[in-house]
C-alpha cells in the first residue's frame, strides 16, 4: 500500500475534515472527484485511485508495470544506452544485446524488497535499482549460487538454471572491475484496497552478451583460465584512497541521490596523475572527476596495471564504494574505498 505522504501531501480542495478511521490507508475521496485518497494519518494527499488505476492527482500512468515486461518495453527503452545510464548508472556487466533474466527466490525475501522498492501500489511497482551479482556459498540449499542484492540487502538468486551460463560472464566482470553489476527492476507489488488482493514482489535483470549472442556464443575458456574462487569473508582488497577532503563537491556529485550510509557502488577510473602535494601517484575519478588519489605504496603496487592498460588504448576500472568518513574531524564527509580482486595488482 503506498504512503501518500511521499508522494505530495495537502491536496488541494480535499477539504480537513478527517475520516471516520484515522488510521493511514485508503478513504472515499472527500471531494468526490475520484473513488479513493489516500489519507496519510494526518491529512489528505494527492494520491488518488478510480477506476482500477492508481495515479497521483493530475499525473496519468502512461503504461502499466506489467504491461511493460509482456509488450517488451521494457527491453526497447533500456536498450537505448542513455536511458539505461539514467535508469541504473554506471554497470560492469555489458548492456549491449540487452536481454531480460530471471530472479528466483524472491518470495523469502518480500520484507527486504518492500524496503527496496517502497510500498505496494494499486498497478504495482516499477522501481529500477543497481543489482549486485554475487557468487556465494553460504547457502546450503543453492548450490553454486550466485545472489542478487539490491541496496545492500540480499533479495534472491539468479535462476538455477542459468547460472552455469552466466557464471564466466559474472567472474570476468569481478576479475576485470571487482564487482558484476546490471541492471535490476523490481516490479510485481500490487495492493487493491477495493477487493483486498495484492501480488509479491519480483525482480528482472537486464544485461547482454551482444548483438543477437547469449551465454552459449562465449568463446571456449583459454588456457589455465578457471573460475575464480570466491570466499565470502576473503573476495576483495579494500584499498583507501586519500584527498577526498579535497574533492567533497565532486563525491556528492557522485553519491546523487543515493544515501552515503548505504556504502553505494560505483565504477572508478584509475589513471597516472599528480596529488596536491605534486607527487607523482594514481588519480581515482568518479563521473569524470578526480575524487582522491591512491597513497605512494598503493600507487606502486597500482601503476604497472594502469601503465599496461593505458598502452593497450583502455582505462583502468575498478569498484569503489561512497562512504562516511572516518577522518577525525570530517565525518560529516564521504570516503571513498576501492574493492579489488584478491591480490590484484601484486
């Protein structure tokens, strides 16, 4: 059910007078414009339900959620790269031959994906979220699992049977980037306060292999190439970068929306620079801005990787997550931490 209050609370010409259940939930809408409004606890909003739809007052629903996933829409807008980018930010997994994959598992985790997408609404969510794929085995009753987390919180599992396809694309991305990212909706969510009904909570991926290719067009292993083994507790290096006291402007330009609290992911560039000292190091970008700078002994360890990569023609990417500070006297600030693979760059 949602909470009206969110979404624009004092509709205008709902009148003051309070229903007869002071409790939040749907009401017969007092001015008589629409079926139901939703009362908050406190006052009337403008969300408003009529007819089957739900809507806020004066904004139609072009298309509904599970329109979206049967007529195929959803794969024609997010194959458009700039309207993925809005949707869901920076990924590692490839997003061109986007395709849609199943989650399963969802059903033991509805309380974590409520908190995810918000409340159910009368149509159903469409709530679009940055998904975290993560190999794991603490899991006894999925065996060679790979899970699915959305704002921290784990919600379910990529479908069983696809996850022996998926698996190599999953580890180039964490060998290449420390993280396999995609893009995720959850959508399912609807309450109908008129009969009572509601449906759970799903979630779609959505990344590629290609034009026209899928799992079965990856090229054989080469050589003395094997799946990385993942140890939960022992998956990556955390590397701390320095100067972000310098740069706070440009992590909050980063962090967006996004709660610092959250240690939200994003894709880092590496490349050879100068700190504000004037020492020769390696400069950590954000959205194409410098953000910090790695220490001399990190950069030693780091520079050989980023001066090969450079001279092949790419840039070095890697996962690095916004955080409080820790700094004594700035933890009003964000942090920011790289997360690389095990070892990487020794």
């Amino acid at each position: 059910m949602s909470d009206g209050g969110a979404n624009g609370a004092g509709a205008h010409g709902a009148g003051d007078e309070p229903p007869d259940d002071p409790r939040p939930g749907w009401q017969p809408d007092p001015t008589g414009h629409y079926e139901y409004r939703w009362w908050d606890g406190s006052g009337w909003t403008n969300r408003v339900a009529g007819e089957g739809v739900s809507r806020h007052e004066g904004r139609f629903v072009a298309l509904l959620p599970a329109q979206r996933v049967r007529d195929g829409a959803d794969i024609a807008e997010y194959a458009d790269p700039e309207h993925f980018a809005r949707a869901f930010g920076a990924v590692t997994l490839p997003t061109v031959g986007l395709r849609r994959w199943e989650v399963e598992g969802e059903g033991r985790y509805q309380r974590d994906l409520d908190t995810v997408a918000g409340p159910k609404e009368y149509d159903g969510v469409w709530a679009e979220r940055l998904a975290i794929l993560r190999p794991v085995s603490d899991d006894p009753s999925v065996h060679d699992a790979v899970a699915v987390e959305l704002g921290g919180l784990r919600v379910g599992y990529l479908a069983h049977t696809e996850i022996s396809a998926h698996r190599r694309l999953i580890d180039r991305a964490i060998a290449l980037h420390g993280v396999a990212t995609c893009g995720a909706v959850v959508n399912g969510g609807w309450y109908r306060p008129d009969d009572g009904s509601e449906g759970s909570y799903g979630v779609h991926l959505y990344f590629g292999y290609g034009p026209g290719a899928g799992p079965e067009t990856l090229p054989a292993p080469a050589a003395g190439e094997e799946r990385i083994p993942y140890r939960v507790r022992d998956l990556h290096d955390h590397v701390t970068v320095t100067g972000e006291e310098h740069t706070q402007a440009a992590l909050e330009a980063a962090l967006g929306d996004d709660w610092v609290g959250d240690h939200p992911f994003r894709l880092a560039h590496l490349a050879l620079g100068e700190d504000p000292r004037g020492r020769r190091v390696v400069a950590v970008s954000l959205g194409g801005s410098i953000v910090g700078w790695l220490t001399p002994t990190m950069t030693d360890r780091f520079a050989p990787v980023v001066r090969t990569t450079e001279a092949g023609g790419r840039h070095l990417t890697a996962a690095a997550t916004l955080e409080p500070s820790r700094r004594r006297g700035h933890t009003d600030e964000i942090d920011v931490v790289l997360r690389v693979p095990k070892g990487w760059g020794r």
